[in-house]
C-alpha cells in the first residue's frame, strides 16, 4: 500500500509540473500569435489606406490599363484577412489533459502523463508556432511580388490611376519591411543564398533549371522564393532555378 501512495504522490507531483509547463508553453505560443496579429493588422492599415482611394468612376475605361493590376492589391488585402483570422485563433489545452483523474489507480495516472508530456513536446517542438510565422512569412512572399510589380504610367486624367497604384506599391514595400522586421524580432531570417551560389540541399529546392545540361554541378541562377530560418531551425527551403557552372 505504502508502495501505492508513493506511485501516486510522485504522479501527482509530475501532473503538477506538467500543468505548468503546459501553461507556460501554451501562453508563449499565444504571446507570439498575439504579437504577429498585431503586425498583421497594422499592415493591414497600411494597404487599405490606399485600397479606399479607388481613383475615377469603374466604368472608366482606365481601368482596363489598371483593373489587373488593382485587383492584385485587393487579393492581397484579402490574404491579409486570412492570415488574420488565422492568428485570431487562440491555442487552448485540452481540458481533460489536466483534469487529475479520480481514484489511485495508478495506470491511469501513468497514462495521462505520458500524454502530458507528449503534448508538452509537440509545443517545444513549436509545430504551432511555425503554422502562426508562415502566415505571416507568405504575407511577405505575396507583398514583395506586389512591390516590384511594373504600373503603367498615363498622364492627363490617367495620372490619378498611376499615383494610386505607385502609393499601393509603396505600401507593399512598407509591409515587407514591416513584417521582415515582426519576424526578425522573433528569430527569423532569410537563407543565406546567392546568385551564383551552389544550391545547399538542406536550404534549398530546386525547381527548374535553365539549360540543356544534365550535370550536377549547378549554380543558382535565379532565386523564385526566398527560404527562411527560425533560430537554428529551417522554417522553409528556398525555391531556385540553376544552371550549369560550367555553363549552358
């Protein structure tokens, strides 16, 4: 008996512990979400500000120079809204991975600790964390695309559709610098990768190459995506087009 109470003493002592580091992971997780939410929203701001001054009537016929264009930018607005409602979503604990179980059946006990413990590693292993800086990091794969993208220049009363659409563009550039900043804060870098560069597997992907070579000794000759850390961590490989270093 004595044997018994001690089993269940120190499995109560472990549920303890692992109650609270359950917490503690889980409210880390939810700081980082809460942190991201907010970059979101402000870049949100950033892009409506301009979305709102929808230049001339939508039956102009400007708009069949810059409807595509316009519409990329409301696409985008509407990622944004994605990725908020998306980190919106508060991480919780399932409440019967806390709840101490009736009884001194020690088994029981057992069992739930070990499910404590592998629920405490799936957080430390930051699979959520990962999911909620994603969101964010392809806000900043579709605002670059947005940032370098080429407005047709009118003059007259065309001139009003230029300016808007060169303010949203600068708005884009604002978002990247934004968020690249949100994410640097937390860890978050680009792969070192340049052009010319021998692709590392282990960072990045090659899609496609550009000559008619068939050789493994290759270079990078255009970057498509940017790949990303997190810490010391690969959050996501970088999608390249090669050639051959000896050439085509």
């Amino acid at each position: 008996m004595d044997t018994t109470n001690d089993s269940l003493a120190e499995l109560r002592a472990q549920h303890g512990e692992l109650t609270r580091k359950l917490h503690d992971a889980v409210l880390e997780t939810n700081t980082l979400r809460l942190e991201l939410l907010s970059g979101v929203e402000e870049v949100r701001r950033m892009i409506q500000r301009n979305l709102s001054r929808r230049p001339g009537s939508s039956t102009s016929h400007y708009w069949k120079t810059f409807g595509e264009h316009w519409r990329s930018f409301e696409l985008f607005s509407d990622k944004i809204d994605i990725a908020q409602q998306q980190l919106s979503v508060p991480l919780d604990l399932d409440d019967g991975l806390l709840e101490q179980p009736d009884g001194v059946n020690t088994e029981i006990w057992e069992d739930l600790v070990d499910d404590m413990e592998e629920a405490l590693h799936k957080l430390k292993m930051g699979k959520d964390s990962q999911k909620q800086l994603m969101a964010v990091v392809e806000l900043v794969d579709s605002a670059e695309r947005l940032a370098v993208l080429v407005i047709p220049r009118l003059k007259g009363k065309g001139a009003e559709f230029t300016e808007t659409l060169q303010n949203l563009r600068r708005s884009a550039q604002d978002v990247v610098d934004c968020l690249m900043e949100l994410l640097a804060k937390h860890g978050i870098s680009r792969v070192d990768l340049s052009i010319g560069q021998y692709p590392p597997p282990e960072t990045t992907r090659i899609i496609s190459r550009n000559d008619s070579n068939t050789d493994d000794n290759v270079v990078v000759n255009e970057i498509v995506l940017n790949g990303y850390m997190w810490q010391d961590k690969l959050l996501r490989k970088a999608d390249v087009i090669v050639t051959s270093s000896e050439g085509a």
